[in-house]
C-alpha cells in the first residue's frame, strides 16, 4: 500500500505524462487530480511539510489523492526548481515568502499604493487575500493602512475548484471593521431572463 504504478496518456507537465494514472492503496488516482490538490494546497499557503494529515479546510481532506499528493508534492517542487521553473502559485506564494524574507521589499512596494482597488474578491485565495493585507499594511483589525475598495459577491463564487477561498468576503469585513459595505440589490450587467434563471 502507497506503493504506485503508473500508465498510459500523453506526456507533458513537470517530469512526466499528464494524464497518467497510478495505484494508491487499491486505488486510481490521475496525475491531474494529484496536480490539482498540490495546486490547492499551494493556493491555501502551504508548503510540502505543511500539510496536515487531517486535510485543509476548503480543500478535501485524507483520500488516495490526497495521500499521493502529499507523497509527491516535495517531489514537484524539486523538479520544479530542477528546471528552473516556476508555475502560477509559485509565483503568488513566493510573494509572501519574499515579503516575510525581506520587509524592506514590502514597505517599498507598500510605500507605492496608497488606494488598492480589488474585484471579485470571493474569488481570491487564501495567498491573494494575504497580499491584500500585507500590502494595505493590513496585519491586524486595528492597523490603519491603505484605503481599498473591493467589489464581492459571496453568493458568485465560482474559483472554489482552483483554491479561491468565499471565506476572504467575510474576512474582510473583520480584517476592515470599519469598511463601508454598501449593498447592490440591483444589477445592471444582466437582462431580467438571466436573472430569473439564476
């Protein structure tokens, strides 16, 4: 059991075929369920040693996907820096971690916005949400930093499948308790029909 055995599909991804499937414990689990629960992981801010057994909130918790996932994301990362590449939440993390690394970096970029205009902010990560505070120079409830204005629908949130966390339009209200929110009970971009059907 954990022991895996893969086969077929086309090549392609980091260090082998992407459509592959492998065995895990009695199990078949495809290459890209594998990739998409690493990805999940990577958008909730965790890092290979950082995951929990138990599972993520948001994201499903200890299955044959998760078990291979959690078996093969250190192994991703180091073909990922093997060939010196990066991919999209690489990019969103790596942010953070230089932000942590080097708080002259984020002051100067935090120096540089003094209004942050964010839409679709249910759509957000847990890793783009903590943008948004670092660069407000946001880090608690009573902090004063830079005025922002975000547009949310908690009831559109479509991103779930790729990380996005509803959860920041409810945070945002505690991480802002002094933010505006102003309610549109109207909408403008979609005729009655289509109303209607949603």
């Amino acid at each position: 059991s954990g022991g895996a055995s893969a086969s077929g599909g086309a090549s392609g991804g980091v260090g082998g075929p992407r459509q592959a499937a492998a065995r895990w414990g009695g199990r078949e689990v495809s290459a890209t369920a594998v990739l998409h629960r690493i990805l999940c992981w990577k958008e909730s801010g965790l890092r290979p040693q950082e995951i929990p057994t138990g599972g993520v909130r948001g994201v499903a918790g200890d299955d044959a996907v998760a078990r291979a996932a959690r078996i093969l994301y250190p192994e991703y990362q180091r073909r990922l820096r093997l060939m010196g590449q990066l991919d999209y939440c690489d990019l969103t993390l790596g942010v953070l971690r230089l932000f942590e690394a080097h708080p002259h970096v984020l002051r100067s970029y935090r120096g540089r916005f003094s209004h942050i205009l964010v839409d679709e902010l249910q759509d957000s990560s847990a890793v783009q949400y903590e943008w948004l505070r670092r660069l407000s120079g946001q880090k608690s409830a009573t902090r004063e930093g830079a005025c922002i204005f975000a547009a949310a629908d908690d009831d559109q949130s479509i991103y779930g499948w790729r990380g996005a966390a509803r959860d920041n339009v409810l945070r945002y209200t505690m991480d802002w308790p002094n933010a505006a929110v102003f309610r549109m009970g109207e909408t403008y971009r979609l005729t009655p029909h289509v109303l209607a059907a949603a």
